[in-house]
C-alpha cells in the first residue's frame, strides 16, 4: 500500500490538493477539515483502490513568507515538550535526593518552588515515567 503524499495550497476561496508524484489534477476543497478525506477519495478514484486503504499525508504550501515561520513555531513546541520532558524528569531525580538528604515535604516544596501536593507526585512516580509531566 503506497503513501500518497498531498500538497495543499491555498487559493481563492478554499484550498487546492496536489498528489505529488502523479499525474492527477488537483482537487479543490473549501477548508482543511476534511481535506485528507476528499484527497483519499480522489486519489480512491483515480487508482481504483477502496478509500478506506488509500493512505495520505498531507502537507501544506503557504508561500515563502508563512511556510518558513510554521515550520519555525512547529519545531519549537516540539522542542519545548522535549525540553519539558528533561525538565519533570530532572525535577523528579532532585526531588528524591532531596528526600536522602532527610528533607521534609513541605522543605522540599519551599527549595523547589512547587506546591507540597506536587512534590508528593515527584516523589510517588516510577523513574523515567514522563507520560504526564508537565
């Protein structure tokens, strides 16, 4: 099963899908909701394949000016959960050497700047449990 790869494009009114690689035309569509289904029908279409096999990723062409600064924002959430991630983990690891060190809860609270309640989270979470930190 192929990875259809579509470029959305805005244009006057709505949006226009371009399959890359192929000889379709472009499909046009109001919005970006939905997109990825009127893209899948029309690629479902043109290649006899059932709809619901056709995979599709799409990505989007918003010019020199706007496609740079979302791969710009994009990338920086990415790296702040990633740099949030490091952050509960390293919290967690001080928090424990804090309790070695004979600290009480509510000291541990005060030197790290959090709430009794959250340093009782630190201290009751697994090590390299990060599903939820944040």
């Amino acid at each position: 099963m192929d990875m259809y790869r579509v470029i959305a494009r805005r244009v006057t009114g709505g949006w226009q899908l371009h399959v890359r690689d192929t000889d379709m035309e472009p499909v046009w569509t109001k919005g970006l909701h939905g997109a990825l289904d009127v893209a899948r029908q029309a690629i479902s279409q043109a290649t006899n394949e059932p709809p619901d096999s056709v995979q599709v990723a799409m990505s989007f062409d918003l010019g020199p000016e706007l496609s740079p600064a979302v791969r710009s924002a994009v990338q920086a959430t990415v790296d702040a959960h990633k740099a949030q991630v490091r952050a509960a983990a390293q919290l967690r690891e001080t928090a424990r050497r804090l309790r070695e060190a004979g600290l009480t809860g509510r000291d541990m609270a005060q030197v790290l700047g959090v709430s009794p309640q959250r340093v009782s989270q630190l201290l009751s979470r697994p090590a390299g449990d990060d599903a939820s930190d944040g």
